[in-house]
C-alpha cells in the first residue's frame, strides 16, 4: 500500500501530462485547418471586395464583402468554424494579407490591397493554449501556437 501512496502522484501527473499533450497537438492540428479555412474563405472572397455585380448575394452568386472589415469578418468566420472544440479565435488572433507573394516568418499584416486574381490570400491564426495540470500549467506556462495558410485568388 505504501508503494501505490508513492507511486500514485507520479502516475497522475504522466496521465494529465499526456492528456495535455494530446490537446495540444489537437489544438495545433485545429489551428492548421482553420488557417486553410480562412485562406480559402478569402480567396474566393478577395476578388469581389466592394463589388456592385448583380449577382452578389444572389443564390449560387458570390458572396461580395462591402468592405474589408467585412472581408475579415468572413473569414474569421471561416477560420471559427474549424475551431469547434477550442475556444473562438480573437479577431486580434488573425493576421490577414492580400499581395502578390506569399509572406514569411511570422508576419502580423492587416491589408488586403493586390485582390486581382493571381493574387496571393495568406492567413495566419494564433491562439494561446492552456494546460489542465496545475503542475504543468507552472512549468510550462502558456504555449502560443499559429497555423498558417496562403492560397491564391480566383
């Protein structure tokens, strides 16, 4: 019995461990979709940013965003979607970029001024992840984590 008294904590910090382990691998993986999500989302979208077609809105016409506030709002939207089991992403959690090329690093832009199609939407996500184990939660602290996605306009 003292052998279990002993071993018990040491087991239960290795099974939460791992359980937070697991989440934030899940959370890592989430964040990667909900950037391709997002980039997808404004890549079909960018193009029609203040619009006046008659077909916007339409049914099976595009969706055309009257500004790019509302550009963003969309593809935060998206990018919430894929975001399901986690906490919504923060709108100062995306990082959006319209341009001709793709950029690198972890870039923090705000614009969308190449939209023409050929043009490339890239989208970057972060999100915080906190562990569960009060243990872990002082030995790691607060992981931030990003996904990252760019796809070109149509």
């Amino acid at each position: 019995m003292l052998e279990f008294a002993l071993v018990l904590p040491i087991f239960m910090i290795a099974f939460f461990g791992l359980i937070d382990g697991a989440r934030l691998v899940f959370l890592n993986s989430a964040l990667s979709q909900a950037a391709r999500e997002a980039a997808r989302t404004g890549a079909v979208q960018a193009s029609w940013i203040a619009s006046s077609d008659a077909a916007c809105g339409t049914g099976g016409g595009p969706t055309c965003p009257a500004t790019f506030d509302a550009f963003r709002t969309n593809v935060l939207a998206a990018a919430n979607r894929m975001m399901t089991p986690f906490a919504d992403l923060q709108s100062q959690g995306l990082h959006l970029s319209c341009a001709t090329t793709a950029p690198g690093g972890a870039w923090t832009g705000q614009s969308c001024t190449a939209r023409s199609s050929g043009s490339v939407v890239s989208v970057r996500v972060v999100q915080t992840f906190q562990t569960l184990t009060p243990v872990l939660s002082q030995l790691v602290g607060n992981v931030t984590l990003s996904g990252a996605a760019s796809m070109v306009v149509n």
